[in-house]
C-alpha cells in the first residue's frame, strides 16, 4: 500500500483522474483495484483547459442487475455480495430467479393487455 501511495504522490500534479474498483472481498481484506489516468495523456487542445485541475477520484463498486433499482429512487436496496462479478452460485441463483421474475411479469403483462385489446 504504501508503494502505490509514495508512487501516486510522485505524480501528483499531472494525475487527472483515480478510479477505485474493488476487485475482491474477504473476510479480513479488500482487493482494490486502482486506475489511473494522466493529464498528458490527453489532447494537446484539451490540456489547457485541465492542466491547473485538482485529480478527480471516484470510488466504484458494481451493482449486479438483480438488486439495481431505478435511478435516483429511495427505495431501500437490497443487501448483496460485492463479490458477485466474480460468478458463484449464490450470484447465478439471483440471477436465474431475477430472469424468472422478468419473464413472468412480461407474460402477465402481455396477457392483460391482450385481455383489454377486446
């Protein structure tokens, strides 16, 4: 940790922008996976306008399909494992059960509005 820190302090001031992804979780530790890109890395009309920027740091953790609601929604969300890209069985369950519901709910739907058609 502290190698990847003094290494994002020697570049400091030409960072534009650091992404945080948790890779993996355990127990008793996180896999995070740090990326990073520069200010020179950009187009020579576009630096100007960043050159004097502070870095932008984002922090990002994947919401699987089954547990997303809708945005800006303040419905509670549902507990889920951060592990979940990763594959497993408790993910392919969710998401065998999140198809199943889909897929019933259209069929529901088509029926009534066949129903109402007349």
């Amino acid at each position: 940790m502290s190698g990847i820190v003094a290494e994002l302090t020697a570049i400091y001031e030409n960072l534009y922008d650091v992404n945080l992804y948790i890779y993996k979780s355990l127990p008793n530790k996180t896999i995070i996976e740090i990326r990073y890109f520069l200010k020179t890395s950009h187009t020579t009309e576009f630096y100007p306008t960043i050159k004097n920027n502070e870095p932008m740091l984002h922090c990002k953790v994947g919401i699987p399909p089954y547990v997303a609601k809708n945005p800006n929604s303040t419905e509670k969300q549902e507990i889920f494992d951060v592990n979940w890209e990763l594959g497993g069985i408790r993910h392919e369950w969710n998401k065998f059960w999140w198809k199943a519901e889909y897929r019933i709910n259209r069929c529901l739907k088509i029926k009534k509005r066949n129903k109402n058609v007349g």
